[in-house]
C-alpha cells in the first residue's frame, strides 16, 4: 500500500480532508498496523474462500481497503457509503488501481438500502460498520432482504477495551457525529445477537481480542 499512500499524501496537499487516512493501515503505531493488518488477512481469506462470484455489496466501504479483492472476484462491486470524504477516498482508489468493476454511491444513512432491489447481491461485507449505527435493526433486515439465499455476510464488530482505549479511542471519539458514540462492546454485542436472529452463523473468529469476525449465511 506504499504507492497508494503516497499518492494520497500529493493529494493531501491540494486540500483533500484527511479525515478518512488517517488509518491505522498508516499509522506509526505498530500495534495499530498489527491489528489493522491481521483484520484485512482475515476478511480477505472470508471473502476468496466463500464468495459466490457475481454481484458484491461492500456496505459502508470507508476508504475502499477491501475494494481491491472484492473486485478481483466478483463480477460487478456496490460500494456504499454516507460520507463524501469517505467516497472521494474510495473512489481514487478505485481510479489509481483500475477497478472498473466498482461503483462507489453515496446513500442516506437512514433507508440506505432501500434502492436495491430483494436478492440483489451475491455477497455482502460489512466491517466494523453496524456497530456504529443506532438504527442497525433496520439495516440488518435490509441486508438480509437484498442478500441471496445462502450467500455469505462477512462482519466485524470491534470490542472495546484497555488497549482499545489506549490506542483507537481518541480517533474514534473525535467524529461524535457520525455515529461512533455508539461504538462500544456492549453495542458490539447487541449488534451479534440482533444478526443471529437474521442469518445463519457458520464462523465465528476472534483476533488480538479486539475485532470478532462474523461469517453468517442468508436464510
């Protein structure tokens, strides 16, 4: 990720909001990058080993980290997100790496999903997103609806605690409106216990103690 760092850095230059770089993926904190990147080996092996190719949802994408391989194996990419800084992120990346098959949207974050039609998509991702939303129901019965029988929901809900506030809160906590007061481990479990009523649990992953990986099935 060297190249594309650097290309957003001359773009940091004329003005873009670094809000949505500041990534742990960057960060000069070790443990940061330790986690970040043991986060991305494990979704990315979710989503080679169980991803049915056709039609792939990426909700909430941020930057577009997982952009790249959802595109390499996948027909046609939806990458959906609420926040414009976010998009213009997603979207460069999507330019610099030639993916063709991505179409970055901006949606409400209410109702969000309501533009796709039922059994849209093939595969869905939603990392480190419900858990930030208040209305997460609504969407996690969304997700359900647009998803296709039988094809994969990979999440991951961070859990917060002493490392996690040591090392994560601060930026997490800086940006209250969009949403992340309702960033923490309770919520992160209600969130879990809301998507086994929906979907099918296959596996279930833990990593450093910190993110759970969620690999569940539409019913």
């Amino acid at each position: 990720m060297s190249q594309f760092e650097n290309f957003r850095r001359v773009e940091l230059k004329n003005g873009v909001d670094p809000e949505p770089f500041r990534m742990p993926l960057f960060s000069k904190n070790f443990a940061k990058r330790v986690g970040v990147l043991s986060k991305y080996r494990h979704i990315t092996q979710y989503l080679k080993v169980n991803s049915k190719r056709g039609k792939a949802l990426d909700f909430g994408t941020g930057f577009g980290a997982f952009l790249p391989v959802l595109s390499e194996l996948n027909d046609e990419v939806i990458a959906v997100d609420a926040f414009d800084d976010q998009l213009r992120a997603a979207k460069d990346l999507c330019l610099y790496m030639g993916l063709k098959n991505v179409t970055v949207l901006k949606v409400a974050r209410i109702n969000g999903l309501s533009g796709f039609e039922d059994s849209t998509f093939d595969t869905i991702l939603a990392t480190d997103v419900l858990e930030h939303n208040l209305n997460y129901k609504d969407i996690v019965v969304k997700l359900k609806r647009v998803l296709k029988t039988g094809g994969p929901l990979i999440v991951s809900l961070p859990r917060e605690h002493l490392l996690y506030r040591i090392f994560a809160r601060r930026e997490v906590e800086h940006d209250r409106e969009r949403g992340h007061v309702y960033h923490s481990s309770k919520g992160a479990d209600e969130v879990e216990l809301f998507l086994l009523k929906h979907f099918d649990l296959e596996l279930k992953e833990s990593a450093h103690t910190f993110i759970h990986y969620t690999l569940l099935r539409g019913g």
